[in-house]
C-alpha cells in the first residue's frame, strides 16, 4: 500500500465513469483510508448496495437525496454523512452535484491502476 506522504494536484487524476451519470476519481489514499471525488449527474441514480468498508462524505455543490439504512435525507451543499461499514444505502441525485468521499480501510477497486 502507501505508507509516505502524497501530495496530488486536483488536475493530475482524471474522473472514470463508476455508473451512468456518474464519475469518480481517487484524490489520494494512505494505509487505512481513501479520499475519492464523485462527478454527479442530475437525475442519476446510486442504486441501493452495501460493502464492508465504512463510508463518510460531504457535498460540496448540488443536491441529492441520500438513504442510509432506513434513514432518508435531502441534502445540500456542506451537509455530510458517515455510512457504517456493511449497511446498505442508495442515493437519487437531484442536480448536478459534486461530493467527497473517505473510505476505510482502502477500497482496493478505486485504486488508480498501477503502471508495468
């Protein structure tokens, strides 16, 4: 894994798509964790899912609705959220949104793709 310090230019990453109406890309990443930007197209959908990795995120612009477990929220720009590990969540996003995501441990599949 990482174990030095990263520095990474917001311009040196490009996005990939993740789903339609969705983009993603790995900012930086250390041992435990992983800070990722998602590209959120209005009128997209997360479907529902679950993984063990725990989940904390802030919404930088945009608006969408979040479901964590049971619990549904409207969110806007500088709310946030944290997703426990294994409990499943969905997102529907009603306008263009961008939002930031830390994961633990490291999701392995956000990974960027190592050269050789």
């Amino acid at each position: 894994m990482n174990a030095t310090p990263q520095f990474n230019r917001h311009n040196s990453v490009p996005f990939a798509p993740a789903l339609p109406g969705i983009e993603r890309r790995t900012l930086c990443f250390g041992e435990r964790m992983l800070m990722t930007e998602f590209r959120l197209k209005g009128g997209s959908v997360l479907p529902a899912h679950a993984h063990p990795h725990e989940q904390t995120g802030y919404l930088v612009s945009g608006r969408l609705r979040l479901r964590i477990g049971a619990e549904e929220r409207e969110l806007t720009p500088g709310d946030s959220w944290s997703i426990p590990g294994g409990v499943e969540h969905q997102a529907t996003i009603l306008e263009d949104a961008i939002a930031l995501e830390v994961f633990a441990p490291v999701r392995e599949d956000y990974l960027p793709a190592r050269a050789g």
